[in-house]
C-alpha cells in the first residue's frame, strides 16, 4: 500500500475544507480519499468507507501524486458526453414542466420522440441543472383572487395607505381572527433517526382570538372561548377605537363577520371616529399580514407543553401574545 507524504498544515487545512463544503460530491470523495490516505488507512479500508472499487482508490492516489489539488476536478470535456443536443435539452425541460410528477413519464417520451434510452437519475440529473427541485406543491388562489374585478385597485389603494403609513400620516394595522384548540398544528422540529417527536392532541373547546397588529409589532388582542359573532366583531372595533391617537386604517378580510349588515352598518360610525376600514379582495388572506402572526404562533412559538391542557393552551396562548412586540416579533422589512 503507498502512501502519500505527509501534507503541510495548510494543504491539510485546504484539503478538509474541499471535502467538508464543496459542492460537487465527486470532489469531496476524492479530497475524503487523499485525507483517510493520509491518516494511515489500507486501500481496502478506504474502498469500503467510500463504497468504491480498490482500483479507483490507487487512481485517485496516483492521479494526487501526479497533480496534487488539480486532481480533485474534472477537466473540461472529462467524463461521458451527453446523450442530448443542447435543443433536446430544452425539450427535456418542457417535458419535465408538462409532468412534474413523473420522471418515467419523461424518459417514455424522450425515448418515443428520440429513441435515447435514459435513466430517471440521468434526467434528474439534467433537470436539477435546470434549477429544478423536488419540494412540495402549494395551494393557491392566485388563480380566482385575479379574477377578481376590483383587485388591482384594492392592491394600489393598499400600497398607498402603507405609504401614508410610513410617512406618519395615519396608523396602519390590520385585524383578523384566529383559533386555537388541543388538535395541534403540526409543525416541524429537529428530531433523532428513529425517535418521533408525539404531540399531545384531543378535542377540546375553541380559544380565539380576534387581532389588531400593525408593522411596529403592536397587537392588540381579544380573546373568546367558542364563536366570534358580528357583535363580538364590533364590541372589539369599538374598544380598539378607543384606543388610537391619530387617523388609523384597519384592514380586514371578507369574512362573514365583516360583510354583514351589523358589521357593515357600523363603518360609518367609526370613520367619524377616524377609525377607517379597510376590505380586502376576496381570496388576498397573503395581503393580510396578521396571518404571518397566527402562523408563527401555531407553527413556532407555542411550545408543546401547550397541548398537555386547556389551561396550559390558554395560559401559553396568552403568554405568547403579551411577548408579542417584546421577546418575540416578526420582521416586516
């Protein structure tokens, strides 16, 4: 077995740094090979923690005596040439963008328009040069809310009151309602191989809340055990009007709540109070930004002690709204 003479402190450094963040995997393999050399390790060994045949071992041992670092990379035109024009290529794109779900259905195609036998790995390989990944499908309602004949006027005069806002010519919040219950939303978490991080979960009462936020982390909170009403609704506008100090838009959505005649019979009242509201396009819930807070408080901030009792929910929920704008905040930047 040959080994390599022992490398200077910094080559040593640079090669670990190779094998610990390059972003090609051929390269990290070959730096890990030249440093398990280098630790004393048999050519066996190393074929065995790398998983490679014994003659790729003394290859790539050679190929560093005879090159040193350069050895570590592909030359330009090294390796297989592609089966496909640069033109079948941007098919191959195409085709992958008509079947995101299917690579064989992709590799049927190409072989049925070319007659070009690949892999699912070898057009997974050529897709992910395309920036394509594997990830979760979103649900939306893009498709409906642009439909929507008043949209893009309701996202101008939005824009503009943020304006006003950020000026100092009036106070922006933006108010919605949210609940909470011992069914858990389940969020994810740094968990060992073959351990699972169990949640408590069960039926149980309702804890909602209905919300005022601005930008600055300003909440105020109102908090129910089962339905808000339309009454609730405007008990809560009520006192939160009390509270402003300067000309303040809300923005709300189009829930029941806020669309019926008490709610809306109300909206005069208020402006003369220089309270002004403000309602969203149907399907815009991303326009409304105290979703982000409902969202990181199921999703991150209540800690799963929470879900042990109704008490322990209540008590966190409310813990975690007093925190609010204080320990915990949201950047809005």
């Amino acid at each position: 077995m040959k080994y390599i003479k022992a490398l200077n402190p910094d080559s040593l450094k640079l090669l670990k740094r190779i094998y610990k963040h390059s972003k090609k995997s051929h390269v990290r393999i070959r730096a890990h090979c030249i440093l398990l050399n280098v630790k004393g390790y048999q050519a066996k060994e190393i074929a065995k923690i790398l998983e490679i045949h014994i003659s790729s071992v003394y290859d790539r041992l050679n190929a560093w005596e005879a090159s040193g670092f350069r050895s570590l990379y592909n030359r330009k035109g090294q390796g297989a040439k592609s089966k496909l024009s640069k033109d079948q290529k941007e098919q191959v794109k195409a085709m992958v963008k008509e079947s995101p779900r299917s690579l064989k259905t992709v590799c049927a195609q190409v072989f049925k328009e070319w007659e070009i036998p690949l892999s699912k790995y070898s057009i997974e390989r050529l897709i992910k040069a395309f920036d394509f990944s594997w990830r979760r499908v979103r649900k939306s309602l893009r498709f409906k809310r642009e439909q929507q004949p008043d949209y893009k006027e309701k996202l101008t005069q939005l824009n503009q009151l943020k304006a006003l806002n950020k000026k100092g010519f009036i106070d922006l919040y933006y108010s919605d309602e949210s609940g909470f219950s011992l069914m858990p939303s389940i969020p994810y978490a740094w968990q060992l191989k073959g351990e699972t991080i169990e949640l408590n979960t069960a039926r149980s009462k309702r804890l909602n809340i209905l919300g005022f936020m601005n930008t600055d982390n300003d909440l105020h909170s109102y908090f129910f055990e089962g339905n808000i009403n339309s009454e609730m609704a405007v008990a809560c506008f009520d006192n939160f009007s009390q509270k402003i100090t300067a000309p303040t838009a809300v923005v709300i959505d189009n829930a029941p709540i806020h669309t019926s005649k008490l709610f809306q019979s109300q909206i005069p009242r208020w402006k003369e109070q220089d309270l002004y509201i403000f309602q969203l396009p149907k399907y815009s819930p991303h326009l409304n930004l105290i979703e982000i807070l409902w969202r990181k408080m199921k999703y991150e901030w209540i800690d799963f002690s929470a879900y042990l009792s109704w008490n322990n929910l209540c008590r966190e929920v409310e813990n975690v709204t007093n925190q609010f704008g204080k320990s915990l905040s949201i950047n809005f930047a």
